[in-house]
C-alpha cells in the first residue's frame, strides 16, 4: 500500500481522510487500491480510513477479525450494528472532509459506488463527503514507464494485424472469394493467438450499415461479404496474454476500391480533424503546465463535428481510460454520457474515438487513437495516427 503517496495527495487536496467501505464486494476499485486477495470471503460491512496524517484504521466485524490484515493499521471490531456506528464515528472524529467512492448527482457513475445510506450515516456525524475520482485515477489508473512500454509494444503487433486485415480482405476479393466481416474477424483472431494477444470479445468489424452501428458484432449469421465499394471500419482492442499487461485500441477505417466518393472522403475528414482537435487542445494545456479533464476534450472534440453540421450523428463520448482493463477506472473523455470532469494525469492512457453514423445512408465513420500522458508530461500517441482512408 502506498500509504504516504496518498496522505500526500490528501493534504493537497484539503482532505481529512480517505474512507474505504464494502459489503459483499460491491467495491472493485477498493478492491484493487487495497490489493485485497481474490476470493477472500467477506460477508460483513468493512472500513478502512486512510488519515491525511497518522496510522490507518481498520474496522470489521468481529466474525471475521482477520480481513484487511494484509493492509497497516489498527484495528476496531464490532458486532451489533449500534457499535459500528460509534466506533465509526470515533474513528473520524475530528475529520471535517473525507473522500469516499462517490460522486455528486451521480455525475461520474464509475466511482459512485458508496450506497446513499452510508453516505447519509458519515454527513450524519458532521463530516462532509467528496468524491475521490481524482484519488481513484492516481492510484488505480496510473502507470509506470514499464507498463506504458509495454501498451506501446502492443502497438506494434496491433497495428501489424491491422494492416494484415486490409490486406486479406483486398486478396479475398482478388481470389474471388469475397470475405465476410465474420471471417476477417476471425483471421484477427488467429494473428492473435499467434502473437500471444488475449481479447475478451470484438474485433469489431463493419462495413458501410454495420459500421454505423457503435458497437456491432459480427457473427455468421449477420455478416455481409465485402466488395469493392465497401467502407470498411476495423475496432481492435486487446492486450498481451500476461498479467498486468495494458490494453491497446485503435479504430481505423478502409475503402475498398480506388474512387472513394467525395461525400464519404468528407466525412472521415471531419471525424479527423475533430480527433486532432482533442489531441492538441491536450498537448497545449500539458505545454503550458495546465490542467485538463476528461469533460474539457470532449468538448473539444464534440464541437469540430457539431460545427460541421453532424452533431446528432455522434452518439457517444469521446473516450476512455486504458489499463489492465480495456476501460479502466480513470478520468473518461465524456460530457455527453456523464460529467467527467477527473484531471487527465501523468502516467495515463486514454482514448480518442469520435464517430459519425448516418444510419439513413447506410454510413457510418469513427477514427481512434491511444494517447499517452508519460509520468514526465509528455503527451504522445501510441502508433501510427490516421490521416485518410485506407485504400484496400
């Protein structure tokens, strides 16, 4: 446990204290900044309260005495629910602020986790509570220089399957055997497995109707053949079939043919410029010694394609974290969906994926990048960025 980082960033933050509370593993995040052993049983309300200054607290119920020991700190029992309420007030007895998971107007659904009712019981002793997103990114979502290397080696061998699924998909049609998206999926997923990669689900592949659709999935039974003509989008996300290994996600898109029409050239264009557009307004604030969170590149991003006239074609936020998870528990690059307003930290990966889905002319367009905060401040993108539509 990094207990000194985080009094550190308490004090920063004006903050008494950080309060951790569970009840049958309801609190991934606490599970994990805690480091609390896979299928350990719990089945009683815990809490452990981290001090801006001093020695941890841990509070269980006395039929399980023993959980937590892994963590420092002393230790209080209780075991009528009248006692848990009084040791609990004991414990942050002088404390006028602490964080918990939890987040105003559920404003930030990904750390508003603590129950209302608990939150009621801790204002109820006079001790205001405040979310601990800021926290939860710090010491959940960022990463080391090994572990960033690592998300760029993925890269790599991400961006090589890419190329090699254009490349199938134009020798299918040459050989006169048209691919179908199932079928290019699954020619990803043997490079996978040939490269060591795991995936839990996707890559997604679709092509012009099927690319309009966020999160479509294909299967032998719903995908088309891809012939010339087609525009093509390719989703792959997946990360190294190791622990700990970092996720790597990028979209890119094709078109199968030589004359790609103007109107489609167009519209990928401005899914571009809006993409860059959040890239740069990033490396700007960073340059200047800036903040930024999460809400503010949405904004960005969301406003190149609002301008251009395709505001009600983008459907989603504009990002996420990337870790261990595909999208993990830091700052999000959403004020559409929610309002993520969590700085976006050094030693942090997120994504930058607009999209533009025309439904009524069977179209539909998303570019993606990783983009890499080094723990030195340096703003980057992992891979090769996509300036035009890929030939095929």
């Amino acid at each position: 446990m990094q207990i000194e980082n985080i009094q550190k960033e308490l004090r920063k933050m004006g903050v008494d204290g950080w309060l951790f509370y569970d009840f049958h593993g309801r609190d991934h995040i606490a599970a994990r900044i805690l480091k609390i052993p896979s299928g350990h049983m719990a089945t009683r309300r815990w809490f452990y309260f981290i001090p801006s200054e001093g020695s941890p607290i841990k509070l269980n119920h006395k039929i399980e005495p023993n959980y937590l020991n892994h963590l420092p700190g002393e230790k209080e029992l209780y075991l009528p629910w009248q006692e848990l309420r009084s040791k609990l007030e004991t414990i942050l007895n002088g404390s006028k602020k602490i964080a918990m998971q939890y987040s105003p107007n559920n404003d930030i659904p990904y750390v508003s986790i603590v129950d209302a009712g608990t939150i009621e019981l801790i204002r109820g002793f006079g001790v205001n509570v405040v979310s601990s997103g800021n926290l939860v990114s710090l010491f959940e979502s960022h990463l080391t220089d090994k572990e960033i290397e690592d998300h760029r080696q993925c890269g790599y061998v991400m961006q090589s399957i890419k190329d090699n699924a254009f490349k199938y998909i134009r020798n299918r049609i040459d050989r006169g055997n048209p691919a179908t998206e199932y079928e290019v999926q699954q020619y990803m997923h043997q490079q996978f497995r040939d490269n060591d990669i795991f995936w839990d689900h996707g890559p997604i592949v679709g092509i012009n109707e099927h690319a309009g659709d966020p999160h479509f999935e294909p299967t032998p039974e719903n995908s088309h053949r891809i012939n010339e003509g087609d525009l093509v989008l390719i989703d792959l996300f997946a990360r190294f079939e190791k622990e700990g290994s970092i996720f790597y996600d990028v979209t890119w898109m094709g078109y199968v043919g030589n004359n790609v029409p103007d109107r489609v050239k167009e519209i990928f264009k401005i899914a571009t410029q809006a993409r860059d557009a959040g890239l740069n307004l990033v490396k700007e604030r960073y340059s200047n010694n800036e903040t930024i969170s999460g809400a503010e590149v949405d904004d960005a991003v969301r406003k190149v394609i609002v301008d251009a006239g395709y505001g009600e074609y983008y459907w989603h936020r504009t990002g996420h974290n990337i870790a261990t998870d595909c999208h993990g528990n830091g700052a999000h690059i959403d004020n559409l969906e929610t309002k993520d307003d969590r700085l976006l930290i050094k030693g942090t990966i997120f994504s930058i994926e607009p999209g533009i889905y025309i439904p009524e002319e069977k179209l539909g367009f998303r570019t993606e990048i990783d983009v890499i905060i080094t723990n030195s401040g340096e703003v980057e993108v992992a891979g090769e960025i996509q300036k035009e539509l890929v030939i095929i």
